[in-house]
C-alpha cells in the first residue's frame, strides 16, 4: 500500500486534485474530517476541538489503511491540524506531532499557493496570498525538518493535474530491477 498525502495552504486544490487522483487511479480517498465536524457543529471552532477533530481524521484514515488498497490518498492529515491549531489559537496539542510521526507516508505532495486564485466556501479565512504562503511555508519547514517525502506542486490547475498524475504514476510503479 502507497499513502499519498495532499497538503498546504487552503483553495490550492487539494480537495479537487484528491479527486482527481482517485477518480484517475481508482484509489481510496479520505476527505478533510474538519469539514465534516464544521457542518456537524456550525459554531465557531475553538483549541478544545482540536483534539476531536484529530481523532476524527486519524479515524477516517485508519479504516481506510484497514482496507490495504495498492493507493490511499488523504486529502489533508495531522499537519493541517497541527498548523491551523497554531495559526487559529497560538498552540497545539502535544500529541498530535508523536502521533503524525509515528505513521508513515509515502509521499507529500505540498501545493502551493501561488497560480491559483483563492475560492471562498464558507469554510475559508485566508484571502490573502500572505497568509497561505506562511501556511505553505510552515508545512515545507515541517516535512523538510522531519525528513519527509515531499514533492512541490504549483502553476495553474492543469500544470497542477499533470506534476500530480506524473508523480502518482511513480509513486505505484513497481520498481525496477536494474
């Protein structure tokens, strides 16, 4: 099994691009928990749902790592809650860190904010490229300082379907022995 993680900053498209990839490749997808927990408590979100929303998105993800599909793509993980955690009320849950570094994934793709315009959804509260660019930063400095796997995806939406398919295709070939 392959884990394929889309991350960065909001309206970059990782919610289209997971789409998109799994349509393509016929993979497993898990979607952004805290969507879900938004609609189910439409209040404004505080740090003592961090947890929650964390457990929720660590749940979604472990059924479907229980299913072994050859490709399981998560449209966001721990990172994101880790990040708006920080951005949204200045601190985090400890434990969130041990736990995302405690589960392995394959590949990152990090998309960037720049190409694309920002859509606002109800959900969003970041319109200012400056902000999304930190968010994007953050999350760079994050998989660079633990070591992991991580390809930037940027440019305009097709730009963006082609560097991700390219990169899903090598993600799941089998390897070659030379």
């Amino acid at each position: 099994m392959k884990v394929l993680v889309l991350a960065g900053p909001e309206s970059s498209g990782k919610s289209w691009l997971a789409a998109q990839l799994q349509q393509h490749f016929g993979a497993i997808l898990v979607g952004e928990y805290v969507r879900y927990f938004i609609e189910q408590n439409p209040r404004d979100t505080c740090l003592a749902d961090i947890p929650a929303i964390a457990r929720g998105q660590l749940d979604w993800e472990d059924q479907a790592r229980s299913q072994q599909p050859e490709l399981l793509i998560l449209d966001t993980h721990l990172l994101s809650n880790m990040l708006w955690s920080q951005t949204l009320f200045d601190d985090c849950p400890d434990w969130l860190e041990a736990e995302l570094l405690s589960r392995h994934y394959d590949l990152h793709l990090l998309l960037s904010p720049e190409g694309v315009e920002w859509t606002p959804d109800g959900q969003r509260c970041q319109p200012s490229l400056a902000e999304r660019q930190a968010f994007f930063n953050a999350s760079a400095q994050w998989l660079d300082r633990h070591q992991q796997p991580v390809q930037v995806v940027n440019g305009d939406w097709q730009a963006r379907q082609q560097q991700a398919f390219a990169a899903v295709k090598q993600l799941i070939a089998p390897a070659r022995n030379l």
